[in-house]
C-alpha cells in the first residue's frame, strides 16, 4: 500500500515537480495551492503525510494550517514537513527543539528542498 502525500503550496511550479517526485517514488498524491482546498482534501482523504510551505497567501499561512491540523483529533497523527524559505528573507533559522511548542511539526526543511532530502525524510516519519 502506498501512502498518500498531501503537498500544500502556492507555487504552482513546486506543486507540480513534488507531485512527480512523489509519484516516481510510488507516492499517491494529492496537492493544493492555497489552504482552503488543503482543509478539503484533509477532510475528504485519508492522508498520511503533509508537505507544507509556511509563507503563502499570508506569510503565516502554513504555521496556521500546522496548528488546524494538530489540534484536531482525526488529523493530529498525520506528521508534516514544514517546508521554508523563511530563513533567506529573514535569516531566521526554525528548530524543532526551541520551535516546536508553538509550532506542531515534525520536522522543518529549507527551500529548495532536495528531492532525495526530502524522500528520505519521509521515509523516516512514515515509518
């Protein structure tokens, strides 16, 4: 059984190259540029992980979708990837151990993300 990504992002061109490295790693995937149709999506399918930018229509838009998905019971099991660009504008650096109270994640990446970075990545938190 493969398990379902969903890859939240703005760009449409990030949508697209993470849909086909997820699908050439035998991931079914299901995408959404804005956090609307994320929540959709979420609600509709059995999703097991979450790939999410942090800065989309509104710079918080991922660490609020973050907070919606673990504070719900039927989603707080699905881990994200916080995936951010948020360090080459600011040179803010997230960590999981000073970070992770105010925000639910499980683990942060920075963009670009490399492609096997990130398969590895989530090969660990599907486990």
């Amino acid at each position: 059984m493969s398990h379902k990504i969903l890859v939240v992002d703005d760009d449409l061109d990030v949508l697209e190259t993470r849909r086909i490295v997820l699908e050439r790693n035998k991931y079914e995937v299901a995408t959404a540029a804005t956090i609307g149709v994320a929540k959709e999506i979420l609600a509709g399918e059995q999703i097991d992980l979450i790939l999410l930018d942090v800065m989309m229509e509104k710079d918080s838009d991922g660490f609020v979708f973050a907070q919606y998905v673990k504070s719900r019971e039927e989603y707080r099991r699905i881990p994200i990837i916080l995936a951010t660009a948020v360090n080459q504008r600011t040179k803010f650096k997230f960590d999981i151990e000073k970070d992770g109270d105010f925000l639910p994640v499980e683990k942060f990446m920075e963009k670009p993300i490399d492609s096997d970075d990130l398969i590895v990545a989530m090969r660990g938190l599907l486990k």
